[in-house]
C-alpha cells in the first residue's frame, strides 16, 4: 500500500489528510523535570538522556506558553512557503509533562489548547507519571481539541531497561496505553534502535511487542550517544564500542516497518541529537542521507510487503 508518496503510513500523510494542508510541531517547555533526575526514582536521567531533558530543540522556558508558540513560529518561519496551509502542534517536549500538580497543568495545557493556531496537544511523558487525577484531566482536554500523549518505552526487555535506568517495569506501560486508550487519548511509543547489549532479535521483539497494544503510532529512534551524558562516558571508556552502521540500520528499520500494522502512524524514522554533542554513531548527523537511504531502499522492494519477515521467533 502507499500513502501518498511514501511506502509507510507517515505522519505528514495522516496530517494532511486530517487537516487538508501542512502542519508543524512547536516543540515546548513546560518548566517540569523528570522523577529519574530530582532523586524521586533518580539523578541524572535515563543513561541516554542529556542535560536538556530529549528537548534539546524545544523553546527555552519564557513567562507564558503563549509567547514560546509565538517564538517557535517565528523560528520556522523560513521553511514556509507563502500559499500553504499551516497549523501547528504544541508538543511538551523537555523532560517529564505530567509531573506536576494537576492545577499546573491544567493551565499549561489550556493556554496552548486555547491558541487558535495550535490544531492538537502532543504531551511527551512516562507512564508512571500518569494517575487517575492525570487522566481525568486529560480527559477533559480532550473536549476542547485533540490530545495525543507520546510515552517513552525504549524497549520491551526488562534487563535493558535495568541498564538504561527507565525506572519503570513493562506491566506499568502496558497499563497505561490501555487506560488512555479506554479514553480515546491516542498513544505515541518511542522505542530505541541500537541499545547496548540488544540484538537485532531483541529489538524487532520489543516492535512486535507494541504491535499488539492499541498504538496510534510510533517513534523509531536511532541511539544517539551523546557528551555529557552517562552513555557517553561508558562509549568514552570503551565499555561499548559497537554502534549500528547506516546499511545495518536501515535494513534493521525496514523490518521494524514490515512488524507494525498499517494503521499505526509513523512519526519518526530516526532522529537527529544536537551535532555538538553527538559521539556515535557520527554518519547520523547526516539527517538528509539517512533518510534519502531508508527512501531509495524503500523504493528497492518496489511495493509494500507488508509482513515479509513474519512473526519473530
């Protein structure tokens, strides 16, 4: 099957078919922290994470949400063209975005709903940072305009997730996907390609693992080894030298894609960390070639083959 131009179900396709014309995301910053970084479960996040919380791109914390949506449209305004059609997302991005007081978000979140340019809510967080009072509230933002919720699993298996320091068991995230989708709150997991320690096996296992819960989509993410953060120095210090290559990711991505089932959107094929920072794998900082690769293979299998590779034994 194709959706539009791409042999995927991409994200920019189920946009524009949703809302008729280009939408971008306003990443933001919601002045929360995190339970593995203020001593609750931990210090110093999950092992990957760097000091900017995964919001390295995000909009510096300013006095209101409605000047950082302002800030982040002026930002992205070069990548316009004067005759489409734009809405935005604005996505809480840095750090933890349910872990406050609900009154906190309760205001956070209405402020950005309540932008008439914004078209939805994408509120990046952990399952274990979402209660029934969360949900409650949750569900009564939605009235106003679409909410998606993006969770961060990383990865299915219990003894990566030890080593990566999630701080969470597999039982709590599947719990949470269900409740929030009891409530028609559609989900977004992110899982991580090139973990240490994790084998090809290991990583389509935690791809098919999600495709059996009731996802509206997906974040496939390439590891990013960056300075600064705990990974970093283990990669620093020789602890781990082996890194996926393009072609092996690549090939490794497509049959993530041939697992999914067609319905579940692909947000994201790989990523790109702040190029600053970023130790390994270096070809990665090379967005455009990543993605031109994963297209032109693509383009290789001729039609969608959905499935090709069967279940992982």
């Amino acid at each position: 099957m194709m959706w539009g131009q791409k042999r995927y179900h991409s994200l920019d396709y189920e946009l524009k078919k949703t809302y008729g014309g280009k939408i971008y995301k306003l990443s933001l910053d919601g002045g929360m922290t995190c339970p593995n970084r203020d001593g609750t479960l931990g210090r110093g996040g999950c092992i990957f994470c760097s000091e900017g919380g995964s919001g390295d791109f995000a909009e510096g914390l300013k006095s209101s949400v409605t000047e950082q949506i302002e800030a982040a449209k002026k930002r992205i305004a070069p990548k316009l063209s004067g005759s489409e059609q734009v809405g935005y997302i604005a996505y809480f991005q840095s750090y933890t975005n349910t872990y406050a007081p609900v009154s906190y978000l309760r205001e956070l979140f209405t402020q950005a709903l309540m932008h008439p340019d914004i078209v939805l809510l994408s509120i990046a967080t952990r399952p274990d940072c979402i209660d029934e009072e969360i949900l409650a509230l949750l569900a009564e933002l939605q009235q106003i305009k679409p909410i998606w919720i993006e969770l961060g699993l990383q990865t299915m298996h219990e003894e990566t997730s030890h080593f990566i320091r999630r701080g969470y068991p597999l039982s709590v995230f599947e719990n949470c996907v269900n409740k929030l989708a009891a409530l028609h709150i559609p989900v977004i997991v992110h899982i991580i390609l090139g973990l240490p320690k994790e084998t090809k096996h290991d990583m389509l296992k935690t791809v098919e693992y999600i495709s059996s819960l009731p996802l509206h989509g997906v974040k496939l993410q390439l590891l990013h080894i960056l300075k600064g953060t705990e990974l970093g120095h283990l990669y620093e210090n020789g602890a781990f030298t082996e890194v996926l290559s393009l072609e092996e990711y690549v090939d490794l991505l497509i049959q993530c894609l041939e697992l999914l089932p067609e319905d579940v959107i692909i947000h994201r094929l790989t990523g790109d960390g702040p190029k600053q920072l970023l130790l390994a794998p270096l070809w990665s900082s090379n967005k455009k070639l990543v993605l031109n690769s994963i297209n032109h293979r693509l383009k290789e299998l001729n039609t969608w083959q959905g499935k090709r590779y069967g279940k992982v034994d």
